[in-house]
C-alpha cells in the first residue's frame, strides 16, 4: 500500500472538497477530521470514504452549500440544521455552539439534524475535553442506515448507533470512550473486504441469523450487524435503542424507525464544566491519580502493558504523524482519478 504524509493526505482532501463545492474553511474540516481518523488508526473512517462522499456528492445527497443554521436555542441548549452538508462540517459547528454555551452555563445540550455522514464521533467529544470540558456525543441514522439486528431477532432494525465520550486528562491526550453500539462499525467490515480478509469472529450474521466471517455476507445487503455483548448483546441492543432516541429523537431528525430517503446522522452533545462541580485542582489529581492507578496494573504474561480509554488511538497518531499513513492501493486510484479530474495536485508517496 502507498504511504503518505498526515499533511500530504489533508491537502488532498481539502482540494477534493474545495473543487466540489465546500467552502475552504469546511473543505479543510473536513480533510482535517479524516486524516484525523487515519492517524489514529481508524482507517475504516478516514480517507478511504472519499470515494463514496464524492459519489454522493454527485448524487445530491451531500450538498456542499448547506449552511449550517442554529434552528432554535436557549442559553444551555440549541437544535442544529446542517442542511444536507457533510458530517464533519455541521458537527464540528455544533462543537463550537456547545462550548460556547457550557463556558456561559456550565452544562450545555445542542443537537444536529440534517447532516451527512459524520466520520468518527469521537472527534467531536475529543475536541471539547481539549477544551477543558466533559463532551458526550451519540449519533444515529434514521431508517436509512439500519444495519443491526435487535438482539434475539433476525432483521436489520438499528444503525450502528455510536457513543463517544471524552473527559480532560493533565497527563496528556484525553480520556476517550469511542464505540459503536453494533460489535463493529459497519465500515470496519467494508474495510476487511477491501483488504481481502475476513471480518473478525462474531462481528455478522447472514440473512439467515447464520454466524459468518465472510464480508460479503452482510455487505449483500441481506445479513447484519450483531449488537455488542455476544451472547449478551441484549447489553448492545439497549444502549443502541438510547442512543437511536437521544441522536435522533431529541436532535429531531427521527429514529430506525422513520422512514428516510438519505443518511442523517442525527447527532447530540452534551459539554460539561469540570468546575461546576469540582475545583480543576481536585479533578487534575483525582484523574492523574486514577490513570496512573490503571496503568501500574500488572499485564497478562507477555501482553504490553495496560493503557486507559483512548490511548490506543494517541499511540497510533503519535507513530503515524512520524512513519506516514498507509492508503489501501484501490482506494489511492479512485482518489487519485478523482484529484486529477479536478485538477488536485497529488503527493508523492513516501515509499
């Protein structure tokens, strides 16, 4: 696979955007929050969903001048419309809305509705711990991205229904919680076909209910997506059902049940000041207290050692910003075919 510079792969991006239509400080978003993705290791959602951006583009489901408009608010709460924009635009937006009001308020709630596809949630929480506040994020799909079965039954009835949560650490990156309510993110089963391989054991079922490790099984268009939990998903399945009700219910834009033509990622955060409840000198010792707590856990026998919610993906962005970013070989010759249709310089690749 060709490698990249982080930089490389966001000047890209933000001149794919801008030549489609975005306005320069989205199309830098945007490129922003994939290459983001990338770095951290979720490549599922980074820069291999430009192709299928671009196609939708075309297709007038993701409408590259929707302004993203405050539709209604009080001083701790705002409904958010991104007017079909892309994800990373109108969530990124309603960031700004939630600190701004939390920094006021101290706690604050926005929801967005008619937005595109997102990317990784856990940006958005990530930002607001950066910020020094406690950011919740959970997105839905309406009825268009139904891709999981409701636990104990046999037909695709939710959307992967994903919840991040992000909470400020003085010792470094913050404390990230980032995971769908299905075992995986439907991408990450796209990816494993792209690479050729198998999905991972237990990730989906054939239309059937049957268990299978083949991609094609599910991306078919017939088998599902199982809530997480395994033999307890019924634990997945339940939060799946309030994420499906706080993204999209009380963002407005519907539930899995509401029938929808297109993708909305019905998306509500919420932004908390630490220090509404407790001195920033109490929190930074409590939290560094904690951290170090659970990494001093002894490690199984020849497993690394034990890292906290969200270190992970910094370890992964901490090698990638210096080795580069590998591009799985089809999707670098559809963008590249895209970036030259368009008149986008390309980089070389580090290799």
């Amino acid at each position: 696979m060709p490698r990249f510079s982080a930089q490389s792969l966001r000047d890209v991006a933000q001149g794919i955007f801008q030549a489609k239509g975005f306005a320069e400080a989205d199309a830098g978003t945007i490129a922003k929050l994939l290459v983001s993705s990338n770095l951290r290791g979720h490549d599922s959602h980074g820069f291999r969903v430009i192709p299928a951006y671009l196609k939708r583009i075309d297709e007038g489901a993701i409408v590259p001048s929707g302004q993203v408009s405050i539709e209604y608010e009080t001083p701790t709460t705002a409904i958010l419309s991104g007017h079909r924009t892309l994800g990373h635009v109108a969530a990124s937006r309603a960031v700004e809305v939630v600190l701004e009001k939390a920094r006021a308020m101290k706690v604050s709630a926005v929801g967005v509705r008619e937005l595109e596809h997102v990317g990784r949630i856990g940006a958005y929480p990530e930002m607001i711990a950066e910020a020094g506040m406690v950011g919740l994020a959970y997105v839905n799909a309406q009825g268009w991205g139904r891709l999981v079965t409701a636990f104990g039954g046999v037909e695709r009835r939710l959307g992967t229904n994903p919840i991040a949560v992000g909470l400020p650490n003085p010792l470094g990156a913050p404390i990230l919680l980032d995971y769908a309510t299905s075992t995986v993110a439907a991408n990450k089963v796209r990816l494993a076909d792209e690479r050729g391989v198998d999905s991972g054991e237990g990730w989906i079922v054939d239309g059937e209910g049957r268990p299978t490790r083949a991609p094609q099984d599910f991306l078919n268009g017939l088998g599902m997506l199982l809530p997480f939990g395994a033999e307890h998903g019924y634990k997945g399945y339940a939060l799946g059902v309030m994420v499906d009700i706080l993204g999209g219910v009380l963002a407005g834009g519907g539930s899995a049940a509401a029938h929808r033509e297109h993708l909305d990622n019905g998306t509500f955060l919420i932004a908390i000041d630490p220090e509404a409840f407790i001195a920033k000198e109490e929190y930074d010792a409590q939290v560094t207290g904690l951290v170090k707590y659970l990494r001093a856990t002894r490690p199984l026998p020849g497993a690394p050692a034990v890292m906290i919610p969200g270190e992970y993906e910094e370890q992964h962005r901490l090698r990638r910003e210096v080795e580069g970013i590998e591009i799985e070989a089809g999707v670098w010759e559809e963008v590249a075919a895209a970036s030259t249709e368009l008149g986008v310089e390309l980089p070389e690749s580090l290799d």
